[in-house]
C-alpha cells in the first residue's frame, strides 16, 4: 500500500498536465464538420461561401441551385478547423425528396465510416417567408428526422434576409415560430437554438462559434444505417420520406377515384339525355310522318 511519502506529486501532476493537454491538443486538431440543410433557396450555399471564402454555386433566379452533397475546403475559426458541408434543398423541384436524402445518407454514412462525426447541424429558415409553408415544414420534418433529440443540442436554427421585412414583423415571427409546437418548439425544447444572420462574416462566424466547443456527435442518419445495418429506406427519415410518399399516393389515388366517379355520373346523365333526345327526334319523326303520309 503507498503513503502519502511514497507519492511523488510533481510527477504525477506533470503525468495529468500533459494527459489533458494532450487530450486537448487532440480535440483542437478536429475538424468540426457541420451539415447546412434547409429549402432551396435559402440561403445555404451564400452562408457557407461567405464564412468559408469558398466560391459555391448561388443563383438569383427562381430555379433550385444546389443539386449535390457538397465539403468545402476546411477554413480557421478561432484556431479550429471547420468544414461546412452544402446540401440541395427537399423542395426542389428537379430532385425527388429521396434522391435527395439518398445523397445526404450517403455521404454522411461514409464520413461516419472514415471516422467523421459532426459538430452539428445548421438548418436555414428565411425569416422573410410569410407563412410556414407545407414545403418548409417538409424541410423542418426532415431536419428533424436526421437529428434524434441528443443531437439537437449541436443545432442551430439561423434565420436569415431580416432586410427583406421590418424587424417588428420579423420580431413577431421569430417569436411565433420559436413558441409553435408545430414548428420550432420541440426542437428548441430539445437543446436547439435559434440565431439570426444578418449576411455578414462576422455573424456566420457567431453562428459556428455557437457550437464551436459542443462535443461532436452522429446524427441519426449517421449511426442508423451504419452502426445498426440499415438500409436508408429503414431509417427514420427514409421511412418519413416512404410515409409521406404512401400519403401523397394515396390523396392522388382518392382524387382520380372522385373524378373517375363524377366522369361515371356524367356519362349517366349524358346518356338519359341523348336517350330523351332521341325519343324527342323519334316523335317528332313520327309526326312528320303522319302530316306527310
Ligand atoms: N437578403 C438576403 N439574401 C440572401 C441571403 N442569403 C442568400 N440570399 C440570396 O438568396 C438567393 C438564394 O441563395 P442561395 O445561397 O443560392 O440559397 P440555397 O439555399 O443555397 O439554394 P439552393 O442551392 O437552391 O438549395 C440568392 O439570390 C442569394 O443572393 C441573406 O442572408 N439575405
Ligand atoms: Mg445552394
């Protein structure tokens, strides 16, 4: 059994010292790579072109302008590297919602296998959009899928173009939005935060250095496929994606079948009448042939 004599304190203060600066100098050197996701449009690729120096593809017009998973070249934030990681939007129109959660799957699933976990996620939301549409709750759902509630605590909800309304309206909606269960509240419940950009470097950086000093974690997509042997179509979100999918098939099925039955009923009342028109053309027929015969 040691004394207190026995116990030399230097070297075993100097042993803790380096353990942990060793520990340290190991989490500096990791990189923090963050996924940017949100509906087309708003405003991904801009955010990460202008904190990162990269040069990504931003398009003015009305056509969706990322279509690929794309890393940009790492870049220094407060001595850390961070590699921002663009995704196309679900809402575009060239992409099925699928192809596009095939993509992000993949290469989230391979960096995972090569030892990638990531720092966190960024979820855009235009702050300027009036309505929380169908399209940005598809969006939101499946930010939400891709996140289990441990890992929304590295998330960031930015919300962005404060210039295109007034602040008092985008006070409100900010507002609105963070206090509505059926949109941001579970998430923020869950650890989430809400920040605003304003379209400058400076506030991208804030927004990162937000979850700067999180500890990296998958995300469900991440771990479901390859820890657990999961196709993507098993996961959480493929299975949404299937769900959503199966309901938009069904409600398209529901409508023709209407239609098909107002067609039917049309074609009923069309035939009555050709049949009282023909009986009508029969008489009168008839009375031709009694004036003239
Ligand atoms: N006012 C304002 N406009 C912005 C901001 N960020 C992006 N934009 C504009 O919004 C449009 C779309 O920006 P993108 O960065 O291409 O959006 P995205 O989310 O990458 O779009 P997709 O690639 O189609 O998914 C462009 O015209 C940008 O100049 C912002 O913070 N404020
Ligand atoms: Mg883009």
């Amino acid at each position: 059994m040691c004394t207190r004599q026995e116990i030399n304190v230097p070297e075993v203060a100097i042993a803790l010292v380096s353990h942990y600066a060793l520990h340290h100098i190991r989490y500096l050197r990791q990189r923090l790579t963050l996924p940017v996701i949100g509906a087309t449009g708003s405003g991904k690729s801009s955010f990460i072109d202008i904190v990162s120096g990269s040069n990504l593809a931003v398009c003015e017009g009305l056509r969706p302008c990322t279509d690929t998973v794309q890393a940009v070249d790492a870049f220094d934030l407060d001595g850390r590297q961070v590699v921002l990681i663009d995704t196309p939007g679900f809402d575009d129109t060239t992409l099925r919602d699928t192809d596009v959660l095939d993509m992000i799957a993949a290469f989230l699933a391979t960096s995972y296998e090569r030892g990638t976990t990531l720092a966190g996620v960024l979820y855009f939301h235009r702050i300027s959009d009036p309505r929380m549409t169908g399209i940005s709750r598809k969006n939101f759902g499946m930010f939400r899928m891709l996140c289990s509630n441990r890992t929304l605590q590295n998330a960031v909800i930015v919300t962005n173009m404060w210039g295109e309304v007034s602040l008092q309206v985008g006070d409100a909606r900010e507002a609105e939005l963070a206090k509505e269960y059926f949109f941001f509240e579970p998430a923020l419940d869950n650890g989430a935060r809400m920040a605003r950009h304003d379209n400058t470097t400076s506030s991208a950086e804030n927004i990162i250095r937000l979850i700067l000093d999180n500890r990296p974690l998958p995300l469900r997509i991440q771990e479901e496929p390859v820890a657990e042997g999961k196709d993507i179509s098993e996961t959480s979100a493929g299975e949404q994606m299937q769900s959503e999918s199966r309901q938009g098939a069904d409600r398209v099925a529901t409508k023709y079948q209407q239609q098909i039955k107002e067609l039917q009923n049309e074609k009923v009342q069309l035939l009555k009448q050709i049949k009282h028109r023909d009986g009508f053309f029969s008489k009168i027929g008839g009375y031709l042939d009694r004036m003239f015969s």
